[in-house]
C-alpha cells in the first residue's frame, strides 16, 4: 500500500508539469487610440516541439468595431520556458473602433495540432480577454484616421479642349498608410452644373509599393458628358482625415477645374452626279439572285460541316487529355515537379494526394509500407512546416527515391484473413 501512494505521488507532479499548448493576445499599437483608427491585435500560439497542424484563427465579434483578418504572411516564433522549447506562431487582426470609449476583446478559441512523444494531438487554445480604450480627441466618430494620406486626381484629355458630345474621365485616388482600402472613405465630388455625370464602382487595393512604403489605396473613376457648349467647372473636392502622426485633424484638397466646350464639327459634302441608269433585265436580276442565295446556303454548310468537325475532334482531344493527366507517369511527374520547386506545403500536400492515388488512408503508411527511407525526409519537411526548423529535408534525394519507388507499380497486400464477401 506504502509503494503505491509513493508512485501516485512521485508521479502525480511529472503529469502537472506536461508541457501544454498556450495562446495569448494583446494590442500591438502603442500610445493613444483614437476613433476610425486602425489598430492591430496580435494573437500568439504556441505548443511544445512543433505543429503537426496550423492554428486555425477565427473572426471574433467586437461591438462598435470592424474586425478583419488581413492576408498577411505568419511569424514564426520560439521561446524556451522552464527548460522546454515551444514553437510559435503569430497572425494579427485588424480592429477599427468607430466611437470612443472601452472596448473588451472576447476570449478567443483557437484549435491547432501538435506532436507528444512522435504523436500528433488536437488541442483548443484559449487567450485571455483584455481591454483597451479609444479616446475621443475632439473628433467626429468614425472619422478615417491614418498616416500620410494623399488625395489625387487626373483626366483622361485636357477638359478645356471639348467639343460637344466628348466624355472627359476623372480619377481620384486616395492613398494612406496603416489603414486597409475597404476603410478608406469615398470623396464628395459634388456635381458639376451642365456636365451629366457618371460614377463607376471604385476599385481598392492594398499592399501597394510606393517609395519603400506599403499603402493601401482606393479609386474613383467618374464620366463628365459635354452635351452642349460653353464652360462649367467641375468643383473642387475636400476630403478630411486624422493624422496620427500630428495627432489632429488635416484636410486633403482637390482644385476645381475649368471645363471649355466648343461646337461639335460638322462636314457638308457635295453628291456626286449619279449620271446616266443602266437597266438591268429581269431574267439577270433573277439569275444574280438565285446565285447569292445558292452561295449564302452553300456557306451555312460548309459552316455546319467545320462546326460539326470541330466539335469532334475538340471531344477527342478532350478525351486523350484526360488519359494522359490520369496517368500514372503524369501524376509522377507532377510528384517529382512539386517536390523539386514547390514550398513545403504544396510538397506535403502532393505526397499525401500521391499515398491516397496508391491505396494508402495516409502519407506515413505508404512510407512504412514501400519506402522507409522516405521517412527521414518526410520527418523533415513537417519540422519545417510547423517548427520553423531546418529539418533533413533534401528534394533531390526525395524526388530520386520516389521516382525509384514509383516507376514500379506496387500490387496489393494480401491479407491473412479471408475477405467478407468473397465471389466465386
């Protein structure tokens, strides 16, 4: 009895002190935070040893707030804690607070894959919520708040060189930094008096490289149709913001332009003398008829004739392509290609399609089963995967030994115990 109180005691301590997954989360953003301005709230997770599979972040629900995933490439990370060394990895949200006031970021559930003692694990993450404030600083609510706003425009010709019925084309486009184009508000461009106009969908981008800065960018287009001539003006455009780095509000400008619209040209011409009528009989008349309906039926056949030809031969082909991508040299190929130049995702994922394509429910029993040497290199391409780690990962070892394992087609295993349903 004495000896098995010790055991639970002796071991009861080694099973407390597992390592275990954690997540945490903070804003990334120092100093004050103002409405409309963008913030990012960086999430990090980590697990002991490596992923065996990527954090899946999920959007979360923030009142007064738009909260987006942007597409941003993840950071790696590695810590060593208590003796033990975690891998990591980091993704940041973007939050937009629209009114001053305390914001309360949600606990967030995160789910990921990782390895204990060779063996892949499912584990859920949970950061802890927090709070962060946004002051008011004077301005109105959702006022659009970024760096180094500027406001552009430009026309396709000259608008003082019109005549009526020309269409002038006008580009505004709204540049800024640390904010995201679908944040970006519109212009006012107002109307133009006696010029019709036409405003197209605005178009928005981000990630854009101007003079070693990344901005995000959005873009008006409209249409001005001179209808009759004279001069308009199309009015000048302001458009305000909030400066983060002067930490006050500042307005961008657009001048008005002068439209000049002169009379459309016209060209008068003289007929020409028609001169003396020749009369055609009606027996010719006739004749010239019966050819171009006998040359017009003539054309839809040999129309339908290339048609039906076409089609064939494009269903041939067709079939003769889709035998050819089926083959099992083909898809080797495309194995040996994937491995040789894709990133280690696309490398993985093609190993697996490849074991499932032989017969095999995963990637590590079709190693086990036809190829062992493979495992070293498979080993290595997941520590690069999900530890950030140079692994013995080689691509050429790897395509040579699937290339030689492959190009002999492998027959099934026969089982020791008899099939279910056997036919006779």
């Amino acid at each position: 009895m004495r000896i098995t109180w010790l055991a639970l005691f002796l071991f009861a301590p080694l099973h407390a002190m597992a390592a275990e997954p954690y997540a945490r989360a903070a804003v990334e953003d120092a100093g004050a935070i103002v409405a409309g301005q963008q913030i990012h709230v960086a999430v990090d997770v980590f697990a002991p040893n490596f992923f065996t599979s990527p954090p899946l972040f999920p959007l979360f629900e923030l009142p007064n707030a738009l909260v987006t995933l942007p597409e941003e490439r993840t950071l790696n990370l590695n810590v060593t804690t208590d003796g033990i060394e975690y891998s990591g990895i980091r993704r940041r949200y973007a939050v937009v607070p629209q009114i001053p006031g305390d914001y309360q970021v949600p606990p967030i559930d995160i789910d990921l894959g990782y390895s204990v003692d060779g063996a892949a694990v499912q584990a859920t993450v949970t950061t802890a919520p927090f709070s962060f404030s946004v002051g008011g600083d004077g301005i109105a609510p959702a006022t659009f708040a970024a760096r180094n706003v500027t406001v552009e425009q430009a026309f396709d010709r000259p608008p003082s060189t019109l005549k009526a019925g020309d269409a002038v084309v006008r580009t505004i486009s709204i540049s800024a930094e640390d904010a995201q184009a679908i944040i970006i508000p519109p212009t006012n461009p107002g109307t133009a008096a006696g010029l019709p106009q036409y405003a197209k969908a605005a178009k928005t981008q981000d990630g854009i490289a101007v003079d070693r800065r990344t901005v995000s960018r959005r873009t008006e287009t409209l249409v001005y149709t001179a209808v009759t001539e004279g001069t308009f003006i199309i009015p000048a455009i302001e458009y305000p913001w909030f400066d983060l780095d002067r930490h006050a509000m500042t307005v961008a400008h657009l001048p008005a332009t002068d439209v000049s619209v002169s009379p459309a040209s016209t060209t008068s011409g003289i007929a020409p003398d028609a001169g003396p009528q020749h009369v055609v009989p009606l027996f010719e008349r006739r004749r010239q008829v019966m050819l171009r309906i006998g040359l017009f039926l003539a054309a839809v056949a040999m129309v339908w004739v290339l048609w039906h030809f076409a089609k064939v031969a494009r269903r041939r082909l067709l079939a003769l392509r889709q035998h050819m991508i089926a083959s099992r040299r083909y898809r080797l190929r495309q194995l040996r290609r994937s491995i040789l130049h894709g990133d280690p995702s696309e490398v993985y994922r093609a190993l697996q399609a490849w074991s499932q394509l032989e017969g095999f429910r995963t990637l590590h029993h079709w190693v086990a089963s036809h190829h062992p040497d493979l495992a070293v290199d498979i080993r290595g391409l997941e520590e690069l995967m999900y530890s950030g780690r140079h692994g013995n990962f080689d691509r050429r070892r790897m395509a040579r030994l699937v290339n030689r394992d492959s190009m002999t087609p492998h027959h099934s295993i026969r089982h020791a115990l008899p099939e279910l349903n056997p036919t006779r």
